[in-house]
C-alpha cells in the first residue's frame, strides 16, 4: 500500500494528491488517503472522499508520499516514529527543503512505486525533560529541539558529556539535527550540514555574548541544557515545533542521537548542493 498523505491547507481540494492517486492507481498500486493537520470530517477536506489516518495504517505501507511543504514531512514523520517505511515529499511549501519533487514533476511519483529510489538515512535526537530529578516527558525530534523565553531573556547553560560548553542570557538555543540545520537553526547563525550526516548542532538564539557562536558536535555527544533562575519570566521547550511544554528553573533537557531514524526516498533528481543553492541564493 501507498499512503499519500496531503496537507488539505497547501493542497486546495487535495486536487494534487488526487492526481497522485489516480496515477497510482492506474497503475495498479493500492493507495489510502491519509490527511496532516485535518480529520475526516473536517471543513477543509472533500465530503465525498474516505480516509484513513496515517499512524493506523504506516505499519502496512511501502512508501508515504506527503504533498505539503516540510512541516508537513515532519508531521508524518512523527506519526510514524517506531516504523522504517520511506517518505517523499512533493512541494506545496515555501522553501522545501525535505521535499525532492515540485508540483510538475508529480508523475515521478511511478518511479518511487516501483522501488527505484536510493534510502537517505536521517537521523533523530532523543529528548527528555527533567524536574527536580524527575522525568517530566519523552520525545523524539527530526528537525529540532527548542528552548526560548516568551518574549523574555532566559539564561542557559549548554553541557557536553557533563562539561560546559557555553552560558548565556538570550532568547534562546536550538539543537537541531543535519536535517534541521536548513531551518531555524540557519536562521540564528547556525552552519549548513549535510543532511545524511549524524551530527547535533547547537545554536544560541540572539545571545548577550560577543564570542557567541554554533557547535557542531558528534553523533555520541549527550547534550543538557539547563534552565537558570526564571524568576517572574517564562519559557518553553518545542520539539519539531510542536508540543509545547513550559519549562520552570532548574529544569534540564538532555539531548542524544536517538537509535530510531527517519528514511526519506531520493530519486537523484537533485544533489543537496544544488538544492540549497537554489532555495538559498
């Protein structure tokens, strides 16, 4: 089975996805129609459709093609964490950097059908919050992994292995996966990694410090970062920007490379450097 998973916000009428579908099917594959950010029934989907919800079916897919832009790709992913099934993503987005295909190159979709794509292995982080030695919650984060203040100076410190790295006051830190690296973490300064490498980059948001810069650590690197005394200010911590959580004083988050991975399809259409000089120049 082949999930096609649209994002009903980006794909009007899922018109694109329907294409997809129908192409599929012409072909003979078994598909399934798997919404991001809507549900059956919802205003914003077609009436006469039926669907299916991803995490329910991942487990009996060979492949999971997403028509969105990346917060889409990054949605599926999460619903999908314990399976290994390859996702590919069609650009209904902004700069689309996990998605490989464009709105007119749909009909590529065929090839990834038929199993002629090369696996782009992803790596994840593993994120845990602790309150006074206690484990508040678990989470996994493909992108990254985000404390910041809202809309007040925080103080943090950054450990590798048990050693300080950095302290500072500043909006916040983001420690964002290869895959991530195009995003926020670009935003605030942070370096461009390849994506199929296994590294964990930390970047300071906006920080009161003149030497501040990003650390691009190894695969093996555990991360905790501290919450100094917030007094009267606040902060939360955001994984792939969801799930927003409040931190206090004295919480620390750990950050490590998590054993589970992402596997996206690639066609070989276009090379990650080409890709970056295209949606960045």
């Amino acid at each position: 089975m082949i999930a096609i998973c649209p994002n009903p916000y980006r794909d009007s009428g899922c018109e694109l996805s329907l294409k997809i579908d129908a192409l599929l099917k012409g072909e003979g594959y078994e598909t399934c129609l798997c919404p991001i950010f809507a549900d059956e029934g919802d205003e914003i989907l077609p009436r006469h459709l039926s669907y299916r919800k991803l995490e329910e079916v991942a487990g009996a897919c060979s492949l999971i093609i997403v028509v969105g832009g990346d917060g889409t790709i990054l949605s599926a992913a999460r619903q999908i964490h314990e399976y290994t099934v390859p996702l590919l993503g069609i650009n209904l987005g902004t700069k689309g950097f996990m998605t490989i295909l464009e709105p007119e190159n749909y009909a590529c979709v065929l090839q990834a059908a038929r199993g002629e794509y090369t696996l782009s292995k992803r790596m994840k982080l593993d994120v845990s919050l602790l309150r006074g030695g206690e484990l508040i919650c678990r989470d996994k984060a493909l992108n990254d992994v985000v404390l910041h203040g809202y809309g007040d100076c925080i103080q943090i410190t950054a450990r590798c292995n048990g050693n300080r790295i950095t302290s500072f006051s500043g909006d916040g830190v983001i420690l964002s996966t290869p895959t991530g690296s195009t995003g926020y973490s670009m935003s605030a300064g942070g370096p461009i990694v390849e994506p199929n490498a296994e590294n964990i980059i930390i970047s300071p948001i906006c920080a009161h410090m003149i030497g501040s810069r990003s650390f691009v650590l190894g695969p093996e690197s555990v991360i905790t970062i501290e919450m100094e005394k917030l007094h009267t200010r606040r902060a939360y911590l955001a994984v792939d920007g969801n799930n927003l959580l409040d931190l206090v004083s004295g919480d620390t988050v750990v950050v490590k490379r998590s054993e589970s991975c992402t596997w996206m399809a690639d066609l070989g259409l276009r090379n990650f450097y080409e890709l970056a000089f295209e949606k960045l120049r």
